[in-house]
C-alpha cells in the first residue's frame, strides 16, 4: 500500500512540477532544487533578489531506481538478488524567506530506506545581511560572509554538494554516493568567507546525531571543529576552477564517530552483500571506519572547461576505534579515500551527459597490519528530460579485497549489475 502510495505521488509530480516552479517564489541566496543547482558549490554572494515580505517555496525530491545487481563472496554465503523496482524516495522541502538576507531551510524525509516512517531530516537559518539588527549594520563584512546554524549537514568538503541526499538526487550524476560518504547531521555553526574568487569557512558542531541532555558515562559531550580554504573562479567563459581543501577533527570517545554514519535514509544498492544468516545492514555498500578521536582532511579540485567536467576526492582519516579505546596496544587506523569523475556534457544547455567514476578506499582499521580495500567503478549516462526531471542509467563494479576482510561476509566480495534512476526535483 505505501509502495502504491509513493508511486502516485511520484506520478502527480512528474504532472504538476512545471506548473509549481511557475508559482514559486525566487528567493535570497538560493541553490535551486534542479538542473540549475548542478555545479553550484557555496551559495552566492552575489543579490538578484529583492525582498517584499516573507516569502514560503514549497518544493519536493522523489527519486526512484530499477535494480539489477548480482553480487558474490569467497564462500557463496549471500541471498539471492533479482531484478525490480526498489521502494520510491520522497523529501518535502521547505524555504522560507524571512528577512532581508535571512533564510530557512527544512528538509523532511517522507520516504526512505532505512526509515518507514516520515520524519525531520534537519535544517537551518541562513543569514546573509544583518540588516534584522540595524540596516546596513556590518554591511561590508556581510558583504563576503555568509552565517548557517541549525540542525542539519555541515560543510565540510565538497563531497557534500555532489551527493544523493536520500531523494535529492539531481546535483549527484551517478546513482550512488561515494563509498566513504562523509556526511552528518549534527548541531553546527558556521561561518563561510568569499571574496575574489577565494573562500574560508570555519565552524563548530557538538559531534552528535542524536541529541539528548543527559551526561553519563557513555557521552562525553566534546565538539567537532571543522574549516575550509579554497578557490574558486570562472576564469573566462569556458573555464572554471576550483580547489578546497577541509579539516575535521574530533577528540571524543563518545562524539565523532558520525561523520561517516550519519545518513539515515541508508545507501542507494538495495540488499547487496546481505547474506543468508541475516546480516547485512540498510547502508551496504559504505563502508565507515567507526573511528572515534578522529582526524579527517579532504582535498577536491574541480574542473570545467566547455562541457568537459573533472571532480576530485583525496581524503585520509585517522582515528581510535572504540576496541582500540580499551587496548592501546591495538593502536590507531587510517583510511585513504580517492575518487574521481570525468563527465561531458552536451545536447541543449547541457541536458545530456556521459561519464565516469572511479573511488577506492583502503587502510587499516586496527593498526595490526590487516588491510581493507574497496574500489568501484561506475559508467552512466544522464538525461535531463527538463530542468526538473532527470533520468539516469549506469553500469556499477564493486570490489572487496585484503586480508581485514578473511572470514567476513565481504570476502572477495564483488557487486555488479545495471542500474536505472528517474529523478524529480523542484
């Protein structure tokens, strides 16, 4: 019944998405929720939007795959997969223009994964002006300043803007998102810096997914610090560049440890490497390091000339798993992420595209010498049917391999198979 439900719904929208972008008010510092948003890093600075009074846009994310994946281990111990459509995505998204230069975000999950149940992903307060205290009031710092507190993903890396965010799934030009997904929802501040070209941003989480007041032995209540420093420029008409590089370190036992399990919508492959003994989990194929005391650095150049279009991810974490907490001989770890996409772009303003990724994590969880790697590759081609609706279909290779892995599940593990993805944004 619910599956009937969201597929109506999805039908509705596919109807009616044209008619609501005609309502919708534009609103103050915005990153549109379709093709216009791709690309788009930081919002602007830049103000094209007068205010005349508060202002509400009520938009929507649905997002639905047909799967036909396979997947294997050393000892054929995984459940059988077949073909067919998974359980459609929904997000209900709201934007408030509050103030001149003062905006809300609110995102609600109606449907995802790893969540039945409708439910408040996060959001926040975006403050451009300061002009609520006194018109004009530190006008040429805001002027390059950009202010977010809330609940809801933080800015560190870039990673963050490319991703499927349970059925946001327009700005990510694959299915899936990377294997070390670096993303969270957490009580944050921050500050962003851009001026010429060149940006900071500096902020401060409490190192919590879920939230609760109470102290005991299981919480120790340290923050997470997080910062950016980067470049970004259109060069002239055919060339862009951008280079960021970003911090993030906490020095909890407790706090931390979300940074790469924080998405509780679940991952994008349904059921892949669940074996017949039932284990198996919702966020299958991630992997996440579970470090706590964690150190993680991320480096992402970007690249576009014409429709020629490079994205990087290097990143190296290091951190204490919680076994090691207890057992300072078993010593700290450290993983090292790399990806990278090469994408063209072509057809009428670029509504087609054709392209590739590579991402392979590796390193130790322990610091005893037992090593884990997992590469994937992914070729796909995408199809913006209009600048609301996408479709995309891609080949998907992952692998599983070193001696961390002997005796597990993921053994020699391998997933492959086809994927095809219709996606609606407004």
């Amino acid at each position: 019944m619910k599956t009937k439900k969201v597929l109506i719904t999805l039908m509705i929208a596919a109807f009616t998405s044209p008619l609501l972008a005609q309502l919708q008010p534009d609103l103050q510092y915005f990153r549109p929720n379709d093709q216009r948003g791709i690309n788009v890093f930081e919002t602007s600075k830049t103000d094209t939007v007068g205010f005349d009074g508060v202002k509400v846009r009520v938009g929507g994310d649905f997002a639905l795959q047909f799967q036909s994946l396979d997947h294997s281990n050393e000892n054929n111990t995984l459940i059988d997969l077949g073909s067919n459509f998974n359980l459609p995505t929904a997000n209900l998204n709201l934007n408030a223009q509050l103030y001149d230069g003062m905006r809300l975000h609110l995102r609600t999950y109606l449907s995802s994964r790893h969540h039945a149940e409708s439910w408040v992903k996060g959001g926040y307060l975006q403050v451009d002006k300061l002009d609520f205290i006194k018109e004009g009031f530190l006008k040429g710092f805001m002027d390059i300043a950009t202010i977010r507190v809330g609940m809801d993903e933080f800015g560190y890396g870039d990673l963050v803007y490319r991703r499927t965010d349970n059925a946001s799934a327009i700005y990510n030009p694959f299915i899936g998102n990377y294997i070390m997904d670096s993303f969270s929802t957490e009580a944050f501040g921050e500050v962003i810096v851009q001026k010429n070209g060149f940006l900071g941003l500096v902020g401060l989480t409490n190192g919590k997914l879920n939230q609760s007041v109470v102290i005991n032995d299981k919480s120790d209540n340290q923050p997470s610090i997080f910062a950016k420093l980067g470049y970004d420029k259109q060069v002239n008409e055919d060339l862009r560049v951008r280079l960021t590089a970003s911090i993030y370190t906490n020095g909890g036992e407790t706090t931390g440890q979300w940074m790469y399990n924080g998405d509780r919508a679940g991952a994008r492959y349904y059921k892949v490497m669940h074996d017949t003994s039932g284990a198996g989990s919702d966020f299958d194929p991630r992997f996440n390091p579970n470090f706590r005391q964690m150190t993680a650095i991320q480096i992402n150049p970007f690249v576009k000339y014409k429709g020629l279009e490079f994205f990087g991810v290097y990143e190296i974490v290091s951190g204490t798993t919680l076994a090691a907490l207890s057992n300072s001989e078993l010593g700290d770890g450290s993983y090292t992420q790399l990806g990278a996409e090469l994408l063209y772009r072509f057809g009428t303003n670029e509504n087609l595209y054709v392209g590739g990724r590579y991402n392979m994590v590796s390193g130790e969880s322990t610091g005893v010498s037992k090593t884990n790697e997992i590469d994937r590759l992914n070729l796909g081609l995408g199809w913006f049917m209009t600048k609301n609706v996408l479709a995309k279909i891609e080949y998907m290779n992952q692998n599983y391999s070193g001696d961390g892995y002997i005796g597990s599940r993921f053994e020699n593990g391998n997933i492959q198979g086809i994927m095809i993805e219709a996606v609606i944004g407004f």
